[in-house]
C-alpha cells in the first residue's frame, strides 16, 4: 500500500462511522448536501474576517458532508437524477460564497487588486463548470483540464492554512482558464470531427 493510500484508508473509518451513523438515523443525502453548504458559509464568513486557519478547518468539515452525501444515498437506495443535480446546484453556492468571503475582505484591507483577481478567479471557476456541463449537453463526455473542483477547494485550504491566498488565487485563475479553453477546444474538436463523419 502506497503512503497516500494508507493516509485514504485510515481516514475512511471515521468517515465509514458517519455514513453508518446517518444510514441508521435515515437522514435523507439532500440534508447532508444542504448542510454542507451551511457549513460552507461560516468558513465564508470566516474568510471575510480574515481568520484563515478557522476557515481551514471549518472548509475539512464541510467537505465530509460533501463526501459523505452521495455515499449515504447509495446506502439507502435513495440516489436519484434530482439529487445529482441538487448536489450540483449546492455546490456552486459552496464556491461561490468562498469567493466572495475572500473578496469581502480585500475589499475592506483596500487590495483592489486583489478583489479583482479573485472575482476573475471565481468567474473562470464558474466557467470550468458551466463549459463542461454545456459541452456534455452535444458530446459524451468533457473531462478535459486539471482544475475541477476538488483541486479547487484543496487549494482554497493550503490557501488557508498557509495564509497564502493571494498566491493561490492566481493559480486558481491560470489553471481555471487553461481548463476553460482547454474544455472549448476540445469541444469543438469533437463538433468538427462529428460534422466530418457525417458529410
């Protein structure tokens, strides 16, 4: 076993007691989903007060409802196509208010600069989304590029937990727009290669 997949396996059995825990109490995946995203917004707000390693460690627990969700909705036989979907929506509002946290708070230390990188940053994250779903929408499948969303947030809690945010926002930016062209080529490569079968 690798070190990174001993790490994985120990941490899997307090999650395992959580799903277990919220399989006998039948807690619907949707409320876990919506409790994340609650959970979200305190480390927002934690981030507009510049408090960044609460942030951090507040971020960690939200994510274990965002693991934890799907996990429990395939225990209980109660995935559905609307669950996916609520899931998705959750999640934006989780980013999207991270951002905004951080950009409260350069706007009130008067980083202009700042303000802007992370609104771009959180316009191209957005996009890293909305391409892909718009891509899938005409093609099978458009998986292309490095920064999806878990690498987003884990670079959001080194961001935290290194007090180095504004460094981590730039490599937001750069690998959130690489993806996003990167995700609009390889759609239209598939367009134009389809097209070409058909004539």
């Amino acid at each position: 076993m690798t070190f990174t997949g001993a790490i994985g396996t120990a941490c899997m059995f307090p999650l395992r007691a959580i799903i277990r825990a919220c399989v006998t109490l039948r807690i619907h995946p949707n409320i876990l989903t919506l409790v994340g995203v609650v959970i979200n917004f305190l480390a927002a707000w934690q981030f507009a007060q510049g408090r960044f390693i609460p942030a951090g460690f507040i971020m960690l627990v939200a994510n274990i409802f965002d693991f934890i969700d799907g996990k429990v909705a395939e225990e209980t036989n109660l995935a559905s196509r609307f669950g996916g979907f609520w899931d998705s929506v959750m999640d934006r509002f989780s980013d999207l208010s991270l951002f905004i946290g951080v950009m409260y708070l350069y706007s009130q230390l008067g980083r202009t600069d700042y303000v802007m990188i992370a609104a771009f940053a959180m316009m191209f994250s957005v996009m890293t989304s909305y391409t892909r779903a718009r891509a899938e929408s005409m093609i099978d499948k458009c998986k292309v590029g490095f920064m999806e969303r878990p690498e987003r947030i884990v670079l959001v809690m080194i961001g935290a937990f290194t007090n180095r945010m504004g460094a981590v926002l730039w490599v937001i930016l750069i690998l959130s727009v690489v993806t996003v062209l990167d995700r609009i080529y390889f759609t239209w490569q598939v367009l134009n290669s389809q097209e070409t079968n058909k004539r």
